[in-house]
C-alpha cells in the first residue's frame, strides 16, 4: 500500500464550506472510485487542510485518479472545489516498518 499526503491551503474564510464540500462530497466521491480515505487535519491557524488517501501501488494511484477526473461529477464541479484553495502540494509516501 502507497498514500498520498495531501496538504492545500485553503483560502481565507473558505475552511467551513471547504470542510462541508470535503466531507459531503470529496470523501464519497474518493471511496465509490475505491481510493481509502484514511485521516484529515486541519492547522492551528485554519489555514491549511490536510488528508491521506490510500492506494494499492503506482499505478492504482493513475488508474483512480483517471477514473474520478475524467468523472462526469468532476468534470461538473472541478471549478467549484478548487475555488477553495490556493495552493496545493501532494506527496506519494510509502510505508516503513518500525517494530
């Protein structure tokens, strides 16, 4: 299994409506495309907002992401979930055994 850190900042006066949009749509639209929604965070400061999503290996992360961008729900509502954040940073972690 691979992840995603997903961290953007949200922009001012957005994190309310941005955590309803996250909560009512991104999260089901993730899991019906089978992409493991594991944990969500958001900063101190209200300002950053950050998720891991879960895939298989390298390419369950293309072949997913394809499938849900390329979706007819996307396609309908890209402009309005992007209007939420100014700035997006995604990093691929791979897990390291510890004990």
């Amino acid at each position: 299994m691979i992840a995603q850190l997903r961290t953007y900042t949200i922009n001012k006066g957005m994190m309310d409506d941005w955590l309803k949009v996250f909560r009512e749509d991104i999260v089901p639209l993730c899991r019906s495309m089978g992409i493991g929604v594991e944990s969500a965070w958001v900063n101190d400061e209200g300002t950053q907002f950050t998720w891991i999503r879960t895939f298989e290996d390298a390419e369950d992360i293309e072949r997913k992401e394809a499938a849900m961008y390329g979706s007819e729900w996307w396609d309908e509502n890209v402009t309005m979930v992007r209007s939420h954040l100014a700035h997006r940073e995604f990093t691929v972690v791979n897990p390291v055994e510890f004990e």
